[in-house]
C-alpha cells in the first residue's frame, strides 16, 4: 500500500458536467489543487510550503497525474497522498456556489481515514455516518481505485 487516500466526487443533480469540467480543470484539462488555491510565492522553504498546503489544502501534495485523477459521468475522482484535501474541497466549492458536492474519500490503509460529507459553498453542510470503515473503504477502492490510480482504462 502507498498511503494514498481516494476521493470521489458527485455533483448535485443541476450539474452541468462541461461547465463543473471547466472549473475543475486548468487549460491543459489537468485537476489541480495549485490552480485553485496557490501557494504564496514567497513561501519558498520546501517544509514551510509543505505545512501552509497542510493548512490550506489539507493535506501536503498536490493532485498530479502521477497520483491520478478522473472526470466521468459527472464524478471527479483522485488520490492524493497521505491525507484527504478537506480544506481544499472547501475553497473548491465556492466556485461552484450553487450546486451540493457528495464527498466519499478512505485511505488504502484501510480503516485508517474515511468519511462521506456534503459540501456547499465553502461549507460542510451533512456528516453521513460511513459504517463500518474497513467495508466502506474497500468498496470505494474496489469500485474506483483503478480508476484514480490509472491501473484500468
């Protein structure tokens, strides 16, 4: 295992998928965390750019191609490293004010770090009580893992 933590998001039903697709995703179609919320430029000590990302995005890594992502069917899906990007699914969301975002997110450690919220404008609007952690992860990871990890087409 690799300390990876999945996370899938839907969208509220009045989603148009372009238009989400178009925020999401810079010019070159990539979904990144430092389009959206930038690290300050004159951060520039790898460990004190590395706690303010903790701070603002939740968690120290960016989403790079290498971890993985994938838009489909109105689903953004992705891994990151080591820690879910709550905060950044916060800021994310005010960009899309008028829709509810489901996050379901669990580590591959598992029963480590999961969970299954909404989010509405910068704001956790319902906690949905996630079960028993180890099934909810597995299941997440079996239905989506390949996905976000680029392990299947």
């Amino acid at each position: 295992m690799s300390n990876q933590v999945l996370t899938i998001l839907s969208f509220s039903d009045n989603a148009n998928p372009m238009q989400v697709n178009d925020i999401l995703t810079n010019a070159d179609g990539d979904f990144r965390f430092q389009d959206h919320i930038p690290v300050p430029s004159d951060i520039e000590n790898p460990s004190a750019r590395a706690n303010w990302r903790l701070r603002h995005w939740g968690c120290e890594f960016d989403v790079e191609s290498q971890d993985g992502y994938f838009i489909q069917g109105g689903l953004l899906i992705f891994c990151t490293k080591l820690s879910h990007p709550k905060e950044a699914l916060l800021q994310i969301s005010k960009k899309l004010s008028d829709l509810v975002i489901t996050v379901q997110y669990a580590s591959d450690q598992l029963g480590a770090d999961q969970g299954d919220y909404e989010i509405n404008n910068g704001v956790v609007i319902s906690l949905m009580a996630v079960g028993d952690g180890i099934d909810f992860a597995e299941f997440l990871w079996s239905e989506y893992g390949d996905d976000a990890t680029g392990k299947k087409a």
